[in-house]
C-alpha cells in the first residue's frame, strides 16, 4: 500500500503501530515523513506495506524556495537530508512543513559537502533562472544568477550523487541560439561520470491545472548502467473547475475598483480585447500600440482550462490572472491549489513573499512524478 495515498486517520493509525510519538497534531505532510523516517531504520516491514525491504532513499536540494519540488520528490518516497535557500521566509516555510529536516539559509557555495560525498542518492536544485527568462534580459551565463550554474555543477562533481537533476526556464534551451544549453551539457560531461536526457516538460500535461514550461536535467552515474525516462504524460488534464472549489479561506491581494470595473465586461478566458477600443487604449497607454500579442494584461482565468503560468505577483499589469467567476485575483490557497500543494502547507512571510514563494515554485505533482521515475532507477540497484 502507497502511504502516500492513506488518509489523516490511517496515517496515525501507522504511527502508533510504528510507535512513532507526538503525531496528533501533525499535517497529512508531515505524517507521511515521520513515517518514512522511521521506515528508514526498519527491514522485514509488516505485510501492509507489502514491502520486504526498505531501503531510504535520500536527497539534497539546494535553491528550494517555497518547497514543491520538495514536497514531491518527499511524496515519491524521497528523504530529504538537506534542503537550502537564502531567503529567510523560504527556509521558514520549509522547517515549518518539513521538520526534523536540515535546513541550510544561506548561499549553496558556502555549504561545507565533505560529509555527503558519495552518499546521496539525489542531488537536485532550481538553480536560479531569472537570467535565462524569456521576461528578462536574459544575460545568461554573463549575469551572476547564471554563474550559480557552475557553482552548482561544481557541488555535483565533488558529492557525485547517484543522480542529479536541474530545473529551470524553458528559456535555458533558447538561449544564444542554443549555446548556452550546449556550454552546461559540456562542463557537466567533461568528467565523463554522468549520462544526460534533458526535457521540456508542461506541467498540464502531469496533473497540473496549469500551463507552466520547465526545463529538467537529469544525469545518471555511467557505473550505475541504467537510464532515465521522463514520466510519460496524462492525456486527461485537469482545468481550473478542477481544483478552484471549496478552497479554504486565505489572505490575497485586491484589485482597485477602475480594475473590478473592467474585469466585469471580461468573459472568462477573455482579456483587454474583449474592452471596447476607447478602454483598451485608456488602459493600455503607449503600449497599444506596440505591437505583439500583449494577451497576459486583464486576464481572466476559465474554469474550464488550466491556469496560464502563475507568476510571482497576481495583480501587476502583466501578471494578471483574474478569478474566472469573481473580479478579484486569486488568493493564497487558490495559488496553492493551483500549484497542487496540499492544503495544510503552509507558507510564512509577508503576502507578496507567500505569493512569490508559490509562484517560484515547481508543481508539486510535476515532481512527484519526477521523483517515482528517480525512484524507479533507485529501486532497481
């Protein structure tokens, strides 16, 4: 039986007869970790699990942010052993949804690695990508953000895990007319230890209410003779209606009441074209003239499709993403939800930081997926 998949109830049902104490009080999330935790130190496991051995599986990532990629690869069956941002709300956010973690605030390359030296079986990180975006300037590997590429294929090269995987901007592939992507793959490969894949992933296509593009990486050590298969994708998608009910009471941001006045002339899927000509000038200025598809400005969500990729601020002019059934952004958990986060995790920090933190973030089920085919490899040594 997947943990995974029991209920609050069955969940400390599993903890008494673990005899895991003080887990009353404990989020869904946070049971299915002190359950694996424990699981980690047992062999010949009941017959409930249908397991006869269990071997832990662990990971470090660094650049967590708000935890979805965490939460996932943790949901796969992963142990996370460290986890690292520099953003102090981050890190709070991810010791208050997955404790008994080590939680590392501070900058990857001043992580002393020593001890985990062919000991990982994972290594994984959401290097940033600002630098790489096609919303930025996209410097690249000029600008300082892209310099963390290295200094993180330098972290891979010393702990040499078993696997690693990179996640960023779709832009990464583009960028310098591929150079980029071809430099990274390069200064990887020069060693020899690792095979590559690499892939463009849409999170709709996995289970998410969303139409967000990333990029993975992943490289297996050559010793381990076995390759990596991207998970294959769900013909089904999930649309908003999907996930958009009963969502429980959050903070979120307000739109000012010239905004509600135009979001209530604008149908679902809809944006600024939807406006007479006279209020799509007056809204969009200069800009109206600029040419360009421009389609992101006074948009509002449908019920009945994924959400466009949510960004780090719901309210911003080129950001928006409007309620499909109220003039109003989306709120806190209705980000969350969208982003498949489960409802008890929580984020801290000021309103913008919790939505930046979301926005950041990779889907949770997206890497949940990713982490079963990690796991597959594991479990096949």
């Amino acid at each position: 039986m997947d943990i995974n998949k029991l209920s609050k109830t069955k969940l400390l049902e599993k903890c008494i007869e673990l005899n895991i104490t003080k887990c009353k009080s404990k989020k869904k999330s946070q049971l299915i970790l002190l359950i694996n935790n424990e699981l980690n130190n047992k062999t010949n496991l009941d017959k409930t699990f249908n397991i006869k051995e269990y071997k832990p599986y662990s990971f470090i990532e660094v650049c967590a942010g708000g935890g979805g990629l965490s939460s996932g690869l943790i949901k796969s069956g992963l142990i996370p052993i460290l986890l690292n941002d520099f953003n102090i709300n981050c890190c709070k956010t991810l010791e208050n949804n997955h404790p008994n973690t080590n939680i590392i605030m501070g900058n990857m390359e001043d992580i002393d690695f020593t001890s985990y030296i062919d000991k990982v079986d994972l290594l994984t990180g959401g290097v940033p990508c600002q630098s790489f975006s096609h919303a930025g300037l996209r410097k690249g590997l000029d600008d300082k953000r892209g310099d963390l590429m290295f200094k993180f294929i330098e972290i891979i090269n010393k702990i040499k895990p078993k696997i690693f995987m990179i996640e960023n901007v779709k832009g990464l592939l583009t960028h310098n007319n591929g150079e980029t992507i071809k430099i990274i793959l390069n200064e990887i490969t020069k060693n020899n230890f690792y095979n590559l894949t690499y892939k463009s992933l849409d999170a709709s296509k996995y289970n998410v209410p969303q139409k967000r593009e990333r990029v993975f990486i992943v490289g297996v050590l050559k010793s381990l003779n076995r390759t990596f298969h991207f998970p294959i994708e769900n013909l089904n998608q999930k649309v908003l209606k999907d996930v958009l009910l009963n969502v429980p009471i959050s903070q979120g941001a307000k739109y000012t009441e010239e905004k509600i006045h135009l979001f209530k002339m604008i149908p679902q899927g809809g944006c600024w074209v939807n406006l007479p000509e006279n209020l799509q000038q007056t809204y969009l200025g200069n800009s109206y003239n600029s040419g360009g598809g421009k389609r992101g400005i006074l948009y509002r969500l449908s019920m009945e499709k994924p959400s466009l990729t949510l960004l780090c601020s719901p309210s911003q002019k080129q950001t928006e993403r409007c309620h499909p059934l109220e003039e109003r952004p989306l709120t806190i958990r209705e980000y969350a939800r969208i982003q498949t986060f489960d409802d008890d995790y929580t984020f801290i920090g000021s309103l913008s930081s919790q939505y930046k933190q979301i926005g950041n973030a990779v889907p949770v089920e997206l890497a949940y997926q990713l982490g079963i085919s990690i796991m597959n490899i594991l479990k096949s040594l």
